[in-house]
C-alpha cells in the first residue's frame, strides 16, 4: 500500500479506535438471509451496444460485486483521483464478461473469444464496425485486446501497456485510455512509459512544512476528498498519471510514439486523422482542488508530436466563484462534421454567476492549418451549457442555462449563420412533463458522434415523464417547421425504451421493454409497425413476481401534491397493516408545479440489486420508494425552510399509506443515502415519526461544508443561521430513537468524509441515544464489494427487524402483520 493510501485509511481507522471502550470491535463480516442472497446472485439483464454501421449488437453482462480483496487492493488516492498501484489504472474498475456478438438482420450470435473468468473494460466500436477494442487488468498491467466482429475471436496487443490511470469514466472520447483514429485501423492510445523506474518511496523523515498562502482575493472551495498532501504525493502522481501517447496498429501491432511523455487529462484525435488535440496537466498543482482545476497546456498536435497550435495555457483554478466558471477556455472539443476545428466556450463575467453583465460566455473556434486568430462563433445571454453537431455542416444545437431562473434554453442555427439563432425551447431544468427529449445521435465515419439526420428531419428520445408516471418515447422533428411526428410511443402496461435508431428514415429501431411480469428483452421495430422480439433472457428471480407496485399520489399539508412508489412484499394479505420502510432523497425546487410531477413508472420490471432498499420487501415490510421530498422555493433561500418541509413532505407519505390500509403508522423506518442520509437524520432528530432510522454515508454538520451544499448557494458566514439549522448534528441531544449510521471508510465524495458519520455518532452516544455505527474498510462513498453490500444488508434487516418490526406495539394501534 502506497504513503498516501495508507496515511489516509491510517487516520479513519484510528479515528474509530479512539471510541470509548463501550465501541464495539472490529467484526467479520456477515451474510443477509438465504432469501436475499438469492437475489442478490441472480444474473442481471445483459447491456447492449449497437456498431456504429447498426448491423451487429454486442450484448455483455457488467459484474457487479467484486471481492473485497479486489477493492481493498493498494490504491493512491491523489489529486482527486483514486489509482489502482499494480495496474496503473482506475481503482476497481467496472468490470465486464460473456461478451456476444448479435447480427440484426437473421439474429445469429458468435460469443467473444476470450479465456476463461476474464473480466475487461467496456468495449469500443471502430468507426467501421469490424473491430472493437477493450482492455484487460492483468496482475501487474493494463493489456489492449482487439476484437474481430466477423469472427468474434480476439487477441492481446503485446508489448503494449496502457496507462488508464486518468481513464475514471470509460472507452473511447478524450477521456478514454485509447480512442480509434477514422482509418479503424489504428488506435490513439496512452502507455506506460519506457524505462520509468520504480515506484516512489514517500521519505521517511519530512522533508519541511506544507506552506499554503492567499492574498485578500475570496477563494471559496469545496470540500474535496483525495487531494494531495504534500510534495510525496506530488511525485507519486507524477509517476502514475504521465503516460506516453502511443498509435497502434491493430494489424501489425507496431506502436509509434507521438511526443514527449507528460499527464495526458483530455486526448482526442482530430476528424482528419491528422491532428490530435491534448490537454496536459502542468505545475504547480493544488492542495485544495483536484486534477480537474490544475493548470494544462491545451495544444494540438500532429503524429509527430510537434505543436501546431497553441489553444490555451490554463492557470491553477483555486478562486472560481461559487456557482461559477474558471476563466479561460473550456468545453473544448473538436467539430465533428469538419475536418479539424477546434471549438471551446470563455467566460465573459470572469466566471462569476453574480456579475451583471450583457453576455455570460462566448464560443470561440479555429480551424487547420491554424494561420489565422481564433474567430468568435457566438455569445450566450446565459451561462453556456453545450454545444450539439448535426450530421450535416449547416446544423447544430446550442444551449445556455439561467441560474437564477432555473431555465434551460435550447437554440437551432446553422454554424455559417451564427447570428441567425432559433429559439426551440425554454424549459424549467426541473420540468420534466414538458421536456422535448435529446436528439438521436450517431456515429460518422470518422470516429466523432453527431446528431442522426436525414433531409431537415431529427430525432428525440426521452423518457416521457406524466401525471401516470414514464412512458417514453421517439419523435421525429423537422427543424425547419418545427413540427414534430410521434414514431414510438412506450404503452401504459410496459416500459419501453428506445436502445438505438437502426435506418435514417427512423422505421427501423431497437428498443428495451420490460413489464411488471416480463423480464427485459430487446425488440426490432421495422416500417409497417412490425415488431420482432430480438432476444430471449429469461426471469432470474421469479420469486419477486408476487411483489405489486403502483405509484401513489397525495397530498402535503399545504397541498402540494405528491407521489411515492409503493411496493407490497411478496406475501402481503389484503387488509393488513404491515411495518414499513420510507426512502428518499430530498430535491429543491423553484415552483410547486414543478415539485409535483411524478417520476419513474410502475411498470418496471422489479429488480433488486446491491443494497438497495427493496430488500426489505423480503423480509415482510411494505416500501415507500422514491418518496417525493421536495424543498421548494427561491433558490437563494430554498434551506431556510429545509426542516419544515421534509417533516411535512414525510408525514403526508406516512398518512397517505396509512389511509390505504397498507402500512402501521407506528412502525416505519427511514433511510437514504448521502443526501438521503442528511435527511434521514433531520428528520429522526426534529420529529418523532419513525421509530428508527438508517443513514449510509452521509453529511450532517453543515459547518464543515462552508461553502455550500447540494444547491445551496450562501457560505456559512452569509446565511450561518441556516447552517445550523439544517445540521442534524447540532440536534444530537434531540435523537431518541434508534440509528444506524454506515459509511466507507474510503469515501470519495465532495462533503461526506468519513468524519461525518464518526462526530455524529460521537454526539448521539455523548448525549445518551441509541446509534449504531458501521465503518466499511476501503468503500468508498457508494460500496461495491460483495462482502460489505451483503454485511450492509444484514445490518439493515436485523436494524430494523429489532427496531420497526418488532418495536413495542402502541396501545390501541390496527392489527398489523408481523407481530
């Protein structure tokens, strides 16, 4: 295990040994009940990803619980970024198996050649869809691999060792640890270095003070987790995180080197092929910020290496506003439909969201071979939030988003037209039942995705949020009428979504459908309205068939209206009021329309997976999911009321369940997560609803996130009585039914350190309530190994089996199952 790594797990640990000695010992693990643990193992629905040509799906099931010797293997956690020390890549990666290729047109599959029990990286196509490419985690390297679609046999590229040590999110793009070049025949990749030598020993005597120092200008930062400590973590990042780029040749294996070796954050090959736009992060680096805020030299560069255009030199971003941008390019990417353009957004109000200016940011671009000066495309009223490339040169999609109004705008206009903008939507970014959906995009032929287009004809997909809950969606729009033909619509007895459009016309697409009774499977839609089921996956838990859902709709006291999902467990008996489990997390609000709407649907196919709350349906109780806890109003003020309204928004839940006939109002349970956890402890401390609660890695003294949380905008010291307010530490002493709280010892999350958890169980235990605290060795700030999620069920169920099921009955109280 590295300096930093063990440093940091050195003071969690120590941190719960200095509990008094009523704290119990470290335990071992322990297994839920059989009837969990069959779920539990059950196969999940295999994924799909369709080939850029729309002829062949791959089909691959993603493993979900790796061991906890995997996810306790040594790890660096620096700069913001967590990397596994023996691979030189992410810390527990999603791992992917039993890969099998499906053709479209007949159906007929070939299974992916590889050998057995191996575990790789998520796939990415070829822009010609003959080969696809995936990396493999040996014991002490990253492998490239490269698939034949033909065949579906495979093979490594020896002598080649990737460096996906800043490769956090997956395949492909500028964040890729490789990405195709347009020829399909070569991949753009970062490797280890040649001859880079042993691995940095932290010095055993320090080598003098970390200094840190700032001058009248207001720099407020969050409260980060991973970040450097000092000099020897500096250097450890230097040694994991700089790669050499490298293009390979997937015929021939042959690796040419391009440039000198340096921390790679973004690497995106040009349309051409010939350009190759690099960010690379430079000195000095941060204490307070992670990678993402470094100073980087944005250049692009030919095969050789050399620079041929200088983007932008980014200073240290420690002083962005709160709410704010970092001055300076940024969303710089490249055009997809031209063969290389360089395009990227600046701020106009130095970054800060407060500033009243005329426009908030404007879209600079340049093109090869970068002679002339960077030309402005555009300028947005409001703060940029993207730009989307047609297929075709004369179309794109800009967007900007209104802090203060909470507005998302959404423009048409053609590139060589920039001043001839059409305003298509204006919508609240809380408005679901309005939203349009996202256009279809798709693959050209160089590699780079674009919106699918055919004549003046686009395509939107969306989920297709009502008053009954998700039915989504495809729609065809002409972008010059704006008139918009409805192709697919998800009926009211499944749920159906829209996996790939598969023709330019749009008769011809894929979908994912499930029912409450039928396990996901995917359909082709061809013209004429034929349909034609694709694949056969059967139920892998048939037991849950007997478990009813519906969405439930009430009202708040004040009458605002509200929804939850209520699921009855398998062996629930009509008439009776059996214990319960209400689970949430909160969300803010401009307006009450808005905070009324209804998501998700209850005609999903039930599945139940890692530490989810449903579990608790197996074991006898009726669940309130999804239950809605809106705070609403201005957004600069919107906590003040944080505390009232989620008291509210809980007992007009607990009510509306009650009314139904379904649920013992005198034993229910609460719980979430992160935020859910903030709130479970707000409302375990400020009213006497629940008679026990659980909070897995969350947040509860607000002082120690002076700078905001969620979407509070005000620090501590502008509106500090708020601060207090919403701490549920501040309210320990008020805690008198019991709660567990978990947490990763390893969290990652803005906010929720580990210390969190530690104070609050501190002062519950100091001022004599009932608290139960579970640490979670190496987790981070979700847990993803088999041993902890399986100890984090047993924990669960026997917490509230203990406390709700068999709490003390209430005089008088409705016959109820379970006792």
């Amino acid at each position: 295990m590295t300096y930093s790594s063990f440093k940091r797990q050195f003071i969690v640990i120590t941190s719960s040994l200095l509990m008094t000695a009523a704290a119990l010992a470290q335990a071992a693990y322990q297994k839920p009940p059989k009837e969990i643990l069959d779920v539990l193992n059950a196969p999940g629905t295999p994924q799909e990803s369709i080939s850029p040509t729309r002829d062949v799906a791959l089909f691959f099931r993603v493993e979900p619980y790796p061991p906890i010797a995997d996810v306790s293997a040594p790890f660096a956690r620096v700069a913001g970024v967590r990397i596994d020390i023996a691979t030189n890549g992410p810390h527990n990666p999603q791992r992917i198996s039993n890969m099998v290729l499906k053709k479209i047109a007949d159906g007929s599959e070939k299974k992916v050649l590889v050998p057995p029990g191996f575990y790789s990286s998520r796939p990415s196509w070829a822009p010609d869809g003959k080969h696809f490419y995936f990396t493999y985690a040996t014991s002490n390297y990253i492998a490239l691999w490269i698939g034949d679609t033909s065949t579906g046999g495979t093979h490594s590229v020896l002598g080649v060792k990737i460096n996906s040590s800043l490769n956090q999110g997956g395949p492909g793009g500028g964040g890729g640890a490789c990405s195709w070049l347009p020829d399909s025949k070569t991949l753009l990749c970062r490797t280890i270095p040649a001859g880079r030598g042993a691995l940095p020993k932290p010095p055993v005597v320090p080598i003098g003070p970390r200094i840190q120092e700032s001058y009248g200008k207001a720099a407020p930062v969050a409260t980060y987790e991973d970040l450097l400590d000092n000099e020897a973590d500096a250097k450890l990042f230097d040694y994991l995180a700089t790669s050499q780029l490298e293009l390979i040749d997937i015929a021939t294996s042959k690796a040419t080197p391009v440039g000198k070796p340096a921390i790679f954050d973004e690497v995106e090959s040009a349309p051409d092929g010939k350009h190759i736009l690099v960010a690379r992060v430079v000195r000095p680096y941060s204490y307070i910020v992670p990678i993402n805020d470094f100073p980087r030299e944005v250049e692009v560069w030919d095969h050789a290496g050399n620079v041929v255009y200088k983007v932008a030199s980014l200073p240290l971003a420690e002083n962005t506003p709160l709410g704010g941008v970092p001055t300076g390019a940024r969303n710089i990417h490249w055009r997809p439909n031209a063969p290389a353009t360089v395009v990227w957004a600046e701020a106009l109000d130095e970054g800060n969201p407060r500033k009243k200016v005329p426009a908030r940011d404007k879209v600079m671009w340049t093109k090869a071979p970068f002679k002339d000066a960077p030309a402005e495309l555009l300028r947005t009223e409001q703060r940029f939030s993207g730009i989307t490339w047609g297929e075709k040169t004369d179309f794109a999609i800009i967007r900007d988003f209104d802090r203060n109004t909470q507005m998302n705008r959404t423009w048409f206009f053609d590139p060589a037209k920039p001043t001839d903008l059409h305003l298509v939507w204006t919508l609240n970014a809380r408005d679901a039942y309005k939203n349009p959906g996202n256009p279809v995009m798709h693959e050209l032929a160089n590699g780079k995705s674009a919106i699918l287009q055919n004549g003046d004809s686009i395509y939107l997909t969306g989920v297709g949020a009502s008053d009954q809950g998700d039915r989504p969606f495809l729609d065809r729009l002409d972008i010059k009428s704006l008139k918009t033909e409805r192709i697919f619509h998800c009926d009211e007895n499944s749920y159906e979504t829209v996996a790939g459009v598969l023709s330019l016309d749009g008769s011809s697409f894929m979908t994912r459908r499930e029912s409450p009774t039928d396990a996901p499977n995917f359909y082709l839609h061809s013209g004429g309205g034929t349909v034609h089921q694709f694949t056969k996956f059967t139920d892998p838990t048939p037991q849950l068939r007997k478990i009813k859902k519906q969405i439930v709709k009430y009202k708040r006291a004040d009458g605002l209206e509200l929804s939850f999902t209520l699921y009855l467990p398998p062996d629930y008996k009509e008439g009776t009021r059996y214990p319960g489990v209400v689970w949430a997390y909160p969300l803010e609000f401009t307006d009450n329309t808005f905070a009324s709407q209804v998501s998700g649907s209850s005609n999903r196919f039930t599945t139940i997976t890692s530490y989810s709350e449903l579990f608790f349906l197996l074991e006898g109780y009726v669940v309130l999911d999804n239950t809605a806890m809106p705070v609403v109003g201005d957004p600069e003020t919107v906590n003040n009321t944080y505390v009232e309204q989620v008291t509210s928004d809980a007992k007009a839940a607990i009510d509306k369940a009650a009314e139904m006939g379904v649920l013992d109002p005198t034993r229910v349970g609460v719980g979430g997560h992160s935020y859910g956890a903030f709130m479970t402890a707000n409302l375990m401390a400020h009213t006497d609803l629940f008679r026990a609660g659980i909070a897995r890695s969350g947040a509860y003294n607000r002082t120690l996130t002076p700078f905001g949380f969620q979407s509070e905008r005000r620090s501590l010291w502008q509106a500090p009585e708020m601060y207090l307010k919403v701490s549920p530490f501040m309210y320990a002493d008020k805690i008198k039914n019991p709660i567990l709280l978990i947490h990763g010892e390893a969290d990652s999350n803005s906010g929720t350190f580990p210390i969190q958890s530690d104070r609050m169980y501190r002062a519950i235990k100091g001022n004599g309530g009932p608290v139960r605290y579970v640490t979670l060795p190496d987790e981070a700030h979700g847990y993803s190994a088999r041993e902890s999620i399986e100890h984090v069920l047993w924990e669960s169920i026997n917490w509230f089996d203990k406390w709700v099921k068999n709490a003390t009955p209430v005089p008088g109280a409705a016959k109820s199952a379970g006792q």
